[in-house]
C-alpha cells in the first residue's frame, strides 16, 4: 500500500465505514456494490434491485471541503485512499463521480427533510454534493464471527426457523423480557440484533450486552439465543429501518424477523382503499415479518400482558418505555421490579455511579441483617438488597 501522501485521499467517518463493510460481508443484497448515477435514479424510481427491495441508493458523499476538492479533481479509473479517523481503511479506483441534492437523500431516508429532526441534521452535516463508484477494498477486512456463530448454531440445532428481534435494550426491561420470551416459544434459534448507536444518548453498549447475557444466561435456554452486535448508522434510521432490518437479518441466515407493535419505523398509510404498512412494501426478501403485540403491566391482572388480551383499560397499565426507565436510572433511583428486573438495575447503577458511597461497608452493616461475617461488598450487592427492603409489605 502506497502512502497517503502520495495518494489521493478521501475522509469518511464510522457510519460510512460501517456501511462500507455490510457490503463487503453480503449483509445488504441485493446491494454488492455502490450504485453510480443511473443505479440510483432506478432504485428511486423502483424501489427495487433485481426485483428486490431496496428503500433508497447505496452511495458515498463525503462531507468537507478537502472531500469536495479531491473529487472534483479525481477521474475514471484513477486510485483513491480512504482514511476513518486517520487510519487507512480502503481503496477505491474511481469508475464515476456525480453530483447529489443531500436534501433529497435525506428526504428518502427519513421521509422528510425537516430540520427540526435530529436524524436529518446529522445526516446533513456528514453529506457531501457529490457521490463517488466504483470498485473498493477494505484494508482490513476482519472475518465475521457472528455469521459464523449463526450458521454453526443452525447446524448444532438443526434450526429449521431462525427468528431475529432488533432491539436497543436501553435499558432491558420486563416488556423486552416478555417479547424475547414470546419470540423463543416458536423459534429453533433467536438471534438479538443489539444496536451500537454512534451517539451517547444511550447506554454504553458494553452495559447492554451485559445485561441482555444476564438475563439469557440466567433464565433462558442460552444454547438457543446469539447477541449479534449491529452499529447502528445512518441507513437503518427513519421510515425505511424495518426495510433494512429485515435484509440484513435474511442474510445473517434468519427468515423470520420480530418487531414490536410500537417500533419507530411501523407507519399506518392508506392505499388502495386498505391499511397498509411499511412491511407490506417488502419485496423478494423471503423472509417472514411479524409484528408482536405490545405488552403492558395491569394491575387488575397483576401480571405482565398483552394490550390485546386485556380487558382492563389504560387507567389499569402500565406501559414500558425504554426513556423514561432510563431517567430514573440516571437520576440514581432504582425502578420497581415490575418495570425492570432488580439485578440488571442494580448492575446498571453500579456502573453508572462507580464508587458513589463514600463507606460502602458500614452502610451495608447498618442497613441490612447480616450473617455476622465479615464479607466484601460490592455497589450492585448494595442495590440488591435495598430492593428487597422495598419489596417488604409488612409495614407498607
């Protein structure tokens, strides 16, 4: 590899990158490849590729004006070096070079171009007025092991139907609980697609993953569930996510996809004098969508429900929103144990406010009974069992 100096050189960031390597790894066909003028112009015709869907062109517009400057002077069949975050990623020999309207492109992710939306201003801001094709290579393609991982599953399982939930787990909570569950009773094999967001609006990732292990280490039968780490860029965002969802997980080996009644992307229209959704635009991928329903807590069943099953009303349940957990979690408290399980708060506490007791240990010997021994406490084991001093009825 020549250095970078001597090459021309383009800058991408990690979503672009990410988008970059689904390809490489056949995780978007019917996309193999970045689509130049006259691909794209048919792709927002059609909404196809090959007779299969795809919701908008696979392209590469890098922001900046050092970006805008080297394309301008690149030509047909002329060599590229692409850097993200200074380190070199790929090569790319030049076959065309065209001019876009980003406002356009966002307009086919998000379905609006509005500037009030978050995901539009962030798109915006990292696309450039021209696209680049032509053929790339990864520097260092790194081996997909959770492809791997599934098709070893399937083989191990004799996995006739593999099932695939998209989820943020931020935080996991019991309704998350109920739908995996649900999922896994007419499964031979789940596979968890857990979001790795660019952002920091969220928890860390590696706190999801470890909750999720938690709960299917712990109450699941865990030879039948694979977490699949799955960044979360710009392509899976608005309207068309369950699109892309559902292509990727048809080429991880899945063909069933789960998502939940209240997903983001699940938009009612009217067509042909019937409801419709965005599932129903789904064409040649074979693989089976559907749509669980919303669960709730009610206090008249005393249990964990589905909106479909009970008869209760609104002023009975309990809804489950990941945000609003998360809030009080951020705040230090500790939720109930009807909205998330009592050791996946106490974990996530415990790494949200690492060292938050000034004397942990006395704390712990003059809150709660203890045995007499003298044992090491860690925050989570302090968590734990102040929930079970909220759990005592007798004096409430």
């Amino acid at each position: 590899m020549t250095s970078s100096r001597k090459n021309k050189t383009l800058y991408i960031d990690k979503e672009a990158a990410s988008a970059l390597e689904l390809v490489k790894d056949g995780l978007l066909l019917p996309v193999t490849k970045l689509m130049n003028e006259a691909e794209s112009k048919e792709v927002l015709r059609t909404g196809l590729i090959d007779g299969k869907t795809f919701p908008f062109p696979f392209i590469l517009a890098p922001s900046g004006k050092k970006n805008e400057e080297v394309i301008k002077s690149l030509k047909k069949g002329e060599e590229v070096l692409i850097l993200c975050d200074g380190i070199e990623y790929a090569t790319m020999v030049i076959d065309e070079i065209f001019s876009i309207d980003p406002k356009d492109r966002v307009k086919h992710i998000y379905g609006t171009d509005d500037h009030t939306h978050p995901g539009v201003m962030a798109t915006l801001k990292r696309l450039g007025k021209y696209a680049i094709c032509g053929e790339y290579e990864l520097i260092e393609q790194k081996e997909n092991e959770s492809k791997e991982a599934i098709k070893k599953a399937k083989e191990l399982l004799g996995a006739k139907h593999v099932t695939s939930l998209v989820m943020g787990a931020n935080p996991l909570h019991r309704a998350h609980e109920k739908l995996i569950r649900q999922t896994l009773e007419n499964t031979d094999l789940l596979v968890i697609f857990l979001l790795k967001p660019y952002d920091n609006a969220n928890l860390s990732f590696d706190i999801r993953k470890e909750s999720l292990e938690y709960f299917i280490n712990n109450y699941l039968p865990k030879s039948k569930v694979i977490i699949v780490p799955l960044e979360n860029s710009y392509i899976f965002a608005g309207y068309n996510e369950i699109i892309i969802d559902a292509i990727v997980a048809k080429n991880y080996g899945c063909n069933r996809l789960t998502i939940g009644r209240n997903h983001a992307g699940l938009g009612m229209f009217y067509d042909c004098n019937s409801n419709k959704s965005i599932v129903d635009r789904v064409m040649g991928i074979e693989i089976d969508i559907t749509v669980a329903s919303e669960y709730v807590y009610c206090d008249q069943c005393r249990t964990l429900v589905s909106k479909n099953t009970c008869p209760h009303g609104q002023h009975h349940q309990i809804s489950y929103h990941a945000d609003s957990i998360l809030e009080i979690l951020e705040y230090g408290l500790l939720p109930p144990a009807v909205l998330i399980r009592k050791e996946i708060s106490s974990f996530i506490l415990s790494k949200l406010f690492v060292n938050r007791f000034k004397n942990l240990e006395k704390l712990y010997y003059d809150t709660f009974p203890v045995t007499g021994l003298l044992e090491e406490h860690t925050e989570k084991d302090f968590y734990l069992e102040l929930m079970k001093l909220y759990q005592t009825t007798s004096l409430t």
